[in-house]
C-alpha cells in the first residue's frame, strides 16, 4: 500500500442510523462544548440540513472490505430561504491539527455554493466562540468576515458566559 493511500481524507454525506450517531456522540464527548444526544438526532432528521462526515481512508477502496475507518470529524450545514449557516464543525480531539477541519470547512462552502445555484442564497454565516482564535483564523482565512458580536451567548463551564463572533462569506 502507498504512502497516500494510507492517509487519505475521505468526506460525505451521513446516514441517518444508530451507528452514525454513536459515532457523532464519541466526538462530541472528546470536546469542551459538544452536542447532546437529541441535539444529533434532530440534526440527523432534519432535510434542511446537511452532515457531512471525515474519515481518515486506511487503504484503497478496491482492496478494503470496509475502506471508511472511526467517524473523526464532521459539519452540520443548515440551508434557510436566503442564507445558509454551519452550525458546527466539530473535529475529534485527538484528530486536531491535521487539516481536517479545513477540509470540512470547504466541504461546506461547495455545498453552500450548490445551494445557492439553486436557490440564490445570498451568504453563509457561523458563529464562533471570542476564545477560539484557531477557529476564527480558519475562518478568516476562508475568506468569512466578522459582523458583530452575540455578547454572553455561550455558557462556560464555570457558569459564566462568553461571547460568539457573527461571521459570513459572500455566496454571490
């Protein structure tokens, strides 16, 4: 087996089933801030959203039985009338660092942009934690810009609140 074969990032589209949702769940308990369980589930049954999972791809499709490895990361994308918006990008802790979240990020920018061919949405838009600076230069770099400021509008585990950054990208 290659090098690259090896290590390949492989993105799509989650299925709604008991497995990916054990999946989704062991992500979210690596992280500060996760999803609930209901909060997966409505995601995974709603059709004005799209879940687009990351797989690290072991071997060569041709020469697996089963090619796609552990869930490591994944995007929620919600589509509305005019705008679409990630609602989160969430990458397993110990998968961090390695371009995954990057990855992902364009995934839903292309799928933004799908949508807007067909719909005409005009931008898409993220909120982010004021603390998490990796996240915001992601974005940035991306092209997103700041927009405002949600004052106190994430809890911190201390009982305090933080702010959310308002973030968005042109689709037109």
């Amino acid at each position: 087996m290659s090098e690259s074969a090896a290590r390949r990032l492989e993105l799509r589209e989650l299925a709604d089933d008991q497995a990916t949702l054990t999946a989704l769940e062991a992500i979210e308990a690596s992280q500060a801030h996760g999803l609930s369980q209901s909060q997966l589930i409505d995601v995974l049954n709603d059709d004005a959203r799209c879940v687009l999972g990351a797989w690290w791809q072991a071997c060569e499709p041709s020469d697996c039985e089963s090619p796609l490895a552990e869930l490591i990361g994944f995007v929620v994308l919600a589509r509305g009338p005019f705008e679409a918006e990630i609602e989160a990008i969430t990458v397993h802790a110990a998968q961090r660092g390695q371009g995954v979240g990057a990855r992902l990020l364009a995934a839903a920018i292309a799928r933004a942009r799908d949508w807007q061919r067909d719909s005409g949405l005009e931008r898409l838009l993220l909120e982010v934690r004021a603390s998490n600076a990796a996240a915001a230069a992601l974005y940035a770099k991306a092209g997103f810009t700041r927009d405002g400021v949600r004052k106190g509008y994430y809890p911190l585990a201390d009982g305090g609140r933080e702010d959310a950054w308002l973030m968005s990208l042109p689709l037109v």
